[in-house]
C-alpha cells in the first residue's frame, strides 16, 4: 500500500478501534470486509465502520485503493447491517460506479 493508502486506513482504525478493548488491524479489517460470513468478534469493529467513520473517511479508503464500493457493498449484507448509518450512501456509491462502468463499456461516456 502507498502511504496515502496508509494513512487513510489508519484514520478510519483510529475511530473504529479507539474505545475497544481489542485492537483490528489494517489487514483484519480488509479481511473482515471480505468475509463470506460475519467473525462476531470483530462485529463492534465492522458496525464503527459504517456507523461512526464518515462518509469522507471510507471515500478516502476507495480513492486510495485500499478497498472498492463493491466491497464495501458486499460487507454490509455479509454483516447484516443495512441499517447501518453510510449504508444507504455506501450503496448508492456502489451502484453508480456499477452504472459508470456499464456505460463506459459500451462507449456511452465521453
């Protein structure tokens, strides 16, 4: 990872980590978001993340290619948290790079 990516994935640990007894790591997070299911010891860590961490703070993350929307899309039903406060923005984010990307494969962007 690039020290951009570094740092915006530390940011968003500061948060999710802060007031946890236990401590997710950079890579345990990025394996958490890309579970096939739920590790319920790390579910207050997951919930910080789309609940506490600003919109801003997991654009960063996408901007930086530490993770994509889709992922991110992926992680909120693999953990069951729809209701989740960025999850509608986490969603919407998802969807429309999916859109950019269909039209962008039929030569519909310029």
């Amino acid at each position: 990872m690039t020290n951009h990516a570094d740092a915006c994935l530390d940011a968003v640990l500061a948060t999710i980590n802060a007031p946890r007894p236990v401590w997710l790591t950079g890579d345990g997070l990025l394996e958490c978001l890309r579970a096939d299911s739920p590790d319920p010891q790390w579910r207050p860590h997951v919930e910080a993340l789309f609940d506490e961490c600003s919109e801003e703070a997991l654009h960063d993350l996408v901007l930086a290619g530490v993770v994509d929307f889709a992922t991110l899309e992926r992680a909120l039903a693999v953990w069951d948290l729809g209701d989740a406060r960025a999850a509608p923005w986490v969603r919407e984010m998802a969807w429309l790079t999916r859109e950019y990307d269909r039209l962008n494969s039929v030569g519909d962007i310029t």
